[in-house]
C-alpha cells in the first residue's frame, strides 16, 4: 500500500476538504483511491479525520476561550 515516485502525487492537501466532504465527485475518488495505496497519505487522514471529530465536539463557547 505504498505509492512509488512517480505515481500519482499525494494527497495531504486535499484531506481537510475530503473529511469535510467539500470535494467534487471526481475528486474525491481519486483522493479515496490514493489513500488504498499510500500509506504516508493514510495515516496523515486518519490524523485529520480524528480532528475533525474532535472539533466536532466542542461548543462555540469553549472556541471563544
């Protein structure tokens, strides 16, 4: 599950907008599909994936403090 040079470029980038769902269709299936074989890009969504359900979390008040 490793992505070679020259493969496809990584997708740390676009992980925020992915968990978010903000992505276009085509953009999230090669998101989707790169994560199957990357496992640097995998590990960095699971990263983000945790965040963003801890922020999820949290009230607006506790953002203000």
């Amino acid at each position: 599950m490793t992505a070679e040079r020259g493969d496809e470029p990584h997708v740390v980038r676009l992980l925020g907008a992915y968990v978010l769902g903000a992505l276009a269709a085509r953009e999230t299936g090669r998101v989707a599909q790169h994560l199957q074989r990357c496992d640097g890009c995998a590990a960095a969504y699971v990263e983000v994936a945790d965040a963003e359900c801890l922020l999820s979390l949290l009230d607006v008040e506790d953002l203000l403090e």
